[in-house]
C-alpha cells in the first residue's frame, strides 16, 4: 500500500519538470576586452614589481 502511495505521488512529478535548455554564451564586448587588457597589463607589472622586491633581500 505504502509503495501505491510513494508511487503515485512521485510519479506526476515528471509531468511539471522543464526541459533544459543550455544557456547561450553572450559575445565578448569591446569594454570586457578592454577591461580584461587592463587586468593583464596590471598582473605583469605586479609580477614585475614582486619580483623587484624579492631580488633585493
């Protein structure tokens, strides 16, 4: 009687699932790839400056 129950309460769940849909990568814009330059140039030069630091001890 239990499993009757479980079942029947389980199995309309399916019917209210969505289907998926992957998502849909956006374009990269100008401004993320300026962005993302600005990011990197600053990264070299802390690197640069790390290794300044360390070289002096």
């Amino acid at each position: 009687m239990k499993r009757i129950l479980a079942l029947a309460l389980l199995a309309p769940s399916s019917v209210f699932a969505a289907s998926f849909e992957r998502p849909i990568p956006q374009p990269q814009t100008e401004t993320a790839e300026f962005w993302f330059l600005m990011g990197s140039i600053a990264l070299i030069v802390s690197l640069g400056f790390v290794q300044y630091l360390v070289s002096r001890r």
